[in-house]
C-alpha cells in the first residue's frame, strides 16, 4: 500500500480495521498531496456499533452525572493539551488557516465545559400537593444511542455541538465524520480513547451515503444529529423520522448582511469581509449577500469592499499572513465558478474575479481568491442558491423595509445581519428578520456554547438545535411521576 495512513473504526472501545472493499483518498486541499485513506463503512459495521452503544447504554445510564461529567473534565484537558496538533490536523485536511482552525477548535472544548454543568442542566421540576396528598414532578432521562452525522467544514467543532450533551446526559453516542474531512475526528478519538470510557459508550464509524442511510435506518438507534446541505438535511429528517427518530437537521443558508448608510465604515468593512470569505466561504454562516441600503451606503462600501476583497492574502492556512485558504475539492471550486458564470449570465457584473487562481508553490492546490459580483438580480439562482464559497453577491435597496422583505423572501433562515448605529432600527430588525440567528454589527452570529444554534426554515429541520439547554432536552425524554401516598399507610411508622 502507499505510505499514507488508513483510518479506523472505533467500535466497543477498540480500533477496528474496516472490512470494506471501498476506500476514498483524503486530499489536503492546498496542495493536493494525499494524506489518508478512509474507509466507506458497510452497513453490517455500523450494526455492530449500534450493538455496542446499545450494550453499554444501561450501564452508562446508571451512572450518577456528577460522574459521568468526569470524564468530560479529563476531555476537556485533553483538548487543550493537544489544541495545537488539531488545529493543525483542520488546516491540513479540510483547507482553512490555522487561526480559522484554533477558533474552531476553541468553540469545540467550550460546548465541552458548558456540558460539565449537566447536573444542573438536566434537573426536572415539582410540584407538591397538586391534590390533596398528590405530588407531581418531572425527571428527564437519556434517549438511548444516539448518531451524529458531521459535515466536512468544520470537522473538529460541530461534533462537539452534540456529543458532550449526549453523553453527559446519559446516552451513547455512534458519530460518522464527513467523508471528505474524517482526520481530525480520529485523532479526537485517540484522546477519547485515553479519557478511558466504558467500552461502547463512544464509537466512531466512516464512511459517506450508505453509511448514513445505515445509521438512519437502523432500529437501535433512537435520535439523529446532522449538519450539511439542505438537501441532504431534508433526507436526513424525513428518512430518520419515518423509522422514529429524533431528528435535528441542519441546512444550507444565504445568509444577508444589511449595511444602513449610518454604519461605521471601517469596521463595517471588514466585518463583513471577514464574514464573506473566511473559511473560504464555506460555512453556514458565512455572509452570502451584501445589501447596502441607500445611495450613500452603496457608494461608500462598495469601494471598500473591493478594495477589501482585493487585498485579502490567499494561501496555504499555515503559512504566516494568509488570510484565505483553498475550497475543500477540485470538484467545488469548478461548481463555484460555474456559480459565477451563472450570475454572470443572470445580468450580475463582476467587481472582483478571483475565479482563475494559482498559488505560488501550491499550483495544484484548489483556490479561488475572493470574487465580488454587483447587483445581483433577486429572485435569481445567484441569490437562491448556497454557494458555498468565496463569493459576496452585492445588493442595493433603497430603505431598510425593502432590506427586511429581501431577507424574509428567500427559502433560507439560519443567519441575518445588520450593520447600523440605530437602536430603532436594530430593533425593528431583530423583530422582523426572519432567521434563526440574528447579527447586529456582528458578521457571523455565531452563539456561544452556552446559548442554542438555532436556524429557521430551509435551514432546518425539526424543533430542537445544537448546543446548551436545546441540546439537553433533545437528548433526554420526560418523564412525569404522580404520586399519592395515603395517610393510614404513614401511620405505621
């Protein structure tokens, strides 16, 4: 075999060499070099990892949470003692720079320490005497084996958007990696392995389509957390729901900045710079659209953001000074560019073009440099679709009405933004935009870990998100206790 390593299954507390005779090269998208072989899971692999979880659930459930948060504190200390080597095992893989990655890796370890507080998070209510005698409360206990079902973008945080909360509530947890970027949860896992939890508790299965659809329909498994197209999220919904799973399912966006002519210039630049291109646009929060409102506010920020745009420094995400790394395959950047040339066709003019890109020392690395395309037609492909790169379609309306109808009539609602120094109009935004998360001054409303990812229409399916006290109740069920104990019976002691 080549000398590039092969990835493993963990299963029931060991590392397993998949049976599978289809494996997919991992590239790093910089320079194209192959770094890894991973395995597409068979159905049949997945069953034994579902055995397992579900072999160790009843024990793992028994035990008290203050213990179980135990080894949540060993993780955490773990995460940080290696914080370093996994950010670099993001950049490597999946493209972006290394400060992107550390970010990453930091929200990763604070989901991590906000679930330490379970015993507390999970805590029913009572209420005594509702009748004569009679007290009712309420206990919340785990769902059983749980999946989680990562996309590529963010390998080494959004897991961590579900897995501590499953496991400190009670649940085992079976996770699968996207396929394109499954490096960095392997590591991860070495250090789960090292934390030493009862075997079957966490288990890691790779693998792409028919590895989902394994876990999906799979009886033993009772709830399902997923991140990735709105495509693949609907599928995921409704495959998961028909077998009766709890299912959250993140989507797609289009997310919009709205820029009001009172909003600070400098800033308001490179918010929004920031927000368009970081992770080379491949987030589900990144700024899609920009929407200057007013001719002051166009043509002020419109040079800006050229000029912004132009000067963004793309590269190798280790190098020193790189601002912008390259999109996750060959196959995306050709689909971004077709983008392009889409809106192009659609009566957009291009302000930027950073469609045909090579990078000094990495020419056959996948890049793009950030590309502007100005006055992007609504109701268009350009404005519907997620690109998913690093591409700012600019907009221009003429009040901040006509901005709110923009955002609430596209099928999208994960992210909003507004970019002012009105109090009333902040307000007036917060209330009426229709998103799931909102941003005032802020690029990339990403909440912290102690407050729910929350995303509204195409952008997500089911009722409970990511994170904090949504994640709790998505990963436990209630249960209501009424009691009664009748006075003669307490007369006897």
């Amino acid at each position: 075999m080549a000398n590039f390593q092969q990835l493993f299954n963990f299963i029931g507390g060991d590392w397993q060499a998949s049976t599978s005779q289809q494996w997919l090269d991992i590239h790093n998208p910089a320079t194209g070099r192959v770094l890894a072989q991973v395995p597409l899971t068979s159905p049949s692999e997945v069953d034994m990892a579902v055995r397992a979880a579900s072999r160790a659930f009843q024990n793992w459930r028994d035990t008290p949470p203050p213990e179980r948060i135990q080894y949540l504190f060993e993780l955490k200390n773990l995460l940080e003692y290696e914080f370093d080597d996994l950010s670099r095992s993001i950049v490597e893989e999946n493209g972006k720079t290394l400060k992107e990655a550390q970010g990453e890796m930091r929200r990763a370890i604070e989901n991590v320490e906000v679930a330490c507080g379970i015993p507390k998070m999970m805590q029913g209510g009572i209420l005594e005497n509702i009748a004569a005698g009679i007290d009712e409360y309420v206990l919340r206990q785990p769902v059983g084996v749980c999946a989680i079902i990562a996309p590529f973008n963010f390998p080494g945080m959004i897991p961590f958007w579900f897995l501590p909360y499953a496991l400190a509530c009670g649940n085992t947890v079976l996770v699968k990696p996207s396929d394109r970027t499954p490096i960095t949860m392997q590591n991860v896992f070495r250090l789960l392995e090292q934390v030493a939890f009862p075997p079957g508790v966490v288990n890691l299965v790779n693998g792409a389509a028919e590895t989902v659809n394994a876990i999906l329909d799979h009886p033993g498994i009772a709830a399902v957390s997923f991140v990735g197209s709105t495509k693949v999220a609907r599928h995921v919904y409704t495959r998961g729901a028909e077998t009766g799973k709890r299912v959250q399912a993140q989507g797609g966006a289009k997310n919009p900045l709205i820029i009001l002519p009172d909003a600070d210039l400098e800033m308001t630049t490179q918010i929004a710079t920031d927000s368009v291109f970081g992770n080379a646009g491949q987030r589900c929060l990144a700024a899609s659209l920009v929407v200057t409102v007013g001719d002051k506010a166009r043509k002020d920020f419109t040079p800006a953001l050229v000029e912004a745009a132009e000067k963004r420094v793309v590269g190798y995400g280790l190098e020193d000074g790189v601002q912008m790394g390259p999109v996750i395959s060959p196959q995306s950047r050709a689909r971004i560019q077709g983008m392009i040339h889409k809106g192009l066709a659609e009566g957009a003019h291009l302000l930027v073009d950073g469609r045909y890109t090579q990078v000094s020392g990495y020419e056959t690395g996948y890049f793009l440099r950030p590309t502007i395309l100005d006055d992007v037609p609504p109701g268009g492909e350009v404005f519907r679709t997620e690109i998913f790169g690093p591409v700012m379609g600019l907009m221009h309306v003429s009040d901040l009405d006509e901005a709110i109808a923009l955002v609430n009539s596209a099928a999208y609602g994960n992210m909003a933004c507004l970019f002012t120094n009105s109090g009333a109009a902040a307000r007036k935004f917060r209330n009426q935009a229709q998103a799931g998360n909102i941003g005032i001054n802020i690029g990339v409303a990403a909440p912290m870990a102690f407050f729910p990812f929350s995303g509204w229409k195409e952008s997500f399916f089911g009722t409970l998100h990511g994170q904090a006290d949504h994640a709790v109740e998505f990963y436990t069920q209630t249960k209501v206790v009424i009691e009664r104990w009748p006075r003669e019976w307490s007369r006897q002691f």
